[in-house]
C-alpha cells in the first residue's frame, strides 16, 4: 500500500505540475537499478530485521549509511578518499560504536535472531549506500517527482512477489483494522514514501559532486599528471599542423596559429 501510494501520489504531482510522468524507456534500467538497492533491498532487510532488534539499535545500526558510502564512492565513482573523507567515515563508525557500547554486556548474550538483526540491518545500510552512488553513477534525464515514483514502482516489485509467496495466508486474512495502525500506514503512504522519499532523492540530485583533486597518479607504464601551463610547447606541435586539422573539428575553438597564442 505505501509504495503503491508513492508510485501513484508522486506521479499525480508530476501531472499536476505538468511534468512527464513516463520515464525514457533506454534510461528505465538505471531508475530499476537504484531501486533494487535503494528501496527493495533496503526494505526486504530492515523488515527482516525489525522483529530482532530494538527500534533505536534498528535507527543506529542503519544510519552508518554515510560511512559506507564514502567507501563505496572510492570503488565505484573513483572519488578520492582524502584524510578528511576518511576521517569522517570512521569518527562516524567510532560514534555509533559508543552508541552501542552500554549494550556490549547484552551482546555477548545476544540469541542468534539479535546476530542476525544486526547483520540485516548493516546490510541494509550498504545497499542504501550503494543505490546513493549508483545514482550518481547513472544519472537519468527525468523529473525528480517522476524519477521518485518510478523508482517506487520497480523497488516495489521484488517487494510484493516476495510477499506474496511467503506471507500470501497472512495477507489475505487482513480484515480486521484499528485506527492507530491505520493511522501509521497513512502517515507513511502520504508522507515518508511521498513527500520523504521525493526530499531525499532530490538531496541525492542536488548535493555538489566533489571537483576532482589535483594529485599525480603513478601507473606501471605511464604517470598522469595535474595540466600546466608549462606542457603547452610540448602539446602544441603534435596538435598542430598539416594533417591535423580533423583533431579540432568539434572542439569549440582552434587549431591555433602560434604556440603562444595556444
């Protein structure tokens, strides 16, 4: 019900807003793929985990998402792990470890449902950092609002088949509602998978990617270096002259007439 509230509610802003709400079809495969990470599998773990943990181990143990993606963001965009970067993930990591520290005694007696939480739910914050990068990585060329619902619908399909093949008696024997639980699941239809999850992508959108470092990178066969105005006289004489005109042909200016003026 609230991903189905989120793929129709965002969709209907999109409309109203005069946004198309049909994604390209060449460009569907990146929105599944973020998906996959960004709400099946985070979800499918944090569910999972719910019934094994506490709600405040559940919050704390999830919320080491920025760590892992700075992690990740090594790996995957080949941003650069700076001191500052790196210093950040772990002062993070160190400060979920004294969140959990009074439980330390309780964990050494902890059943293996409580091990199994808290692997579910590190797990679901490496899949949550993951979808972050993945959509830096494959950027699509669609409305927020749009991408958002879509996003719903794809991470709600592996959602719902799951369900249905392991909970299909407990589903069908829901007749039964009282207002506070209804209450929570129209608190979350309208606004954390409607409003919270537009906030959050457009966040992810939005957020600067870091301008590449100038650091010299040392290869077996060859070493790549920062541009200099001192390698012009060593560029200039093999991207010019006869022959070579055809090098300059969709670039916006050149070639140039002396080396000086290049």
């Amino acid at each position: 019900m609230c991903l189905a509230a989120g793929f129709v509610g965002l969709l209907s802003i999109a409309r109203w807003r005069g946004q198309p709400v049909v994604a390209p079809w060449a460009q569907c495969w990146r929105i599944a793929l973020v998906a996959l990470f960004t709400v099946s599998l985070q979800t499918i773990c944090i569910m999972l985990a719910l019934p094994l943990l506490s709600a405040g181990r559940v919050v704390i143990v999830l919320y080491t998402m920025p760590a892992w993606s700075v992690l990740l963001a090594r790996v995957v965009l080949g941003e650069a792990l700076t001191r500052r970067r790196l210093l950040g993930a772990l002062l993070g990591l160190c400060g979920v470890l004294v969140l959990l520290v009074r439980d330390l005694p309780v964990l050494d007696q902890t059943t293996d449902d409580t091990r199994s939480g808290l692997l579910l739910m590190l797990g679901a914050a490496m899949v949550w950092a993951m979808g972050v990068v993945l959509q830096k990585r494959f950027p699509v060329n669609v409305p927020m609002t749009t991408y958002t619902a879509w996003m719903a619908f794809f991470g709600g399909i592996p959602i719902v088949l799951l369900a249905w093949v392991f909970e299909r008696d407990t589903l069908l024997q829901l007749h039964g509602f009282t207002l506070w639980p209804v209450m929570g699941v129209l608190y979350n239809m309208l606004f954390v998978f409607v409003f919270g999850w537009w906030a959050w992508t457009k966040i992810v959108d939005v957020a600067p990617a870091p301008r590449p470092e100038r650091v010299t990178l040392r290869g077996r066969f060859a070493t790549l270096v920062p541009l200099l105005v001192d390698h012009a006289d060593a560029l200039y004489a093999p991207a010019h002259g006869a022959g070579r005109e055809a090098l300059w042909a969709y670039m916006g200016d050149g070639p140039y007439e002396s080396a000086d003026a290049f």
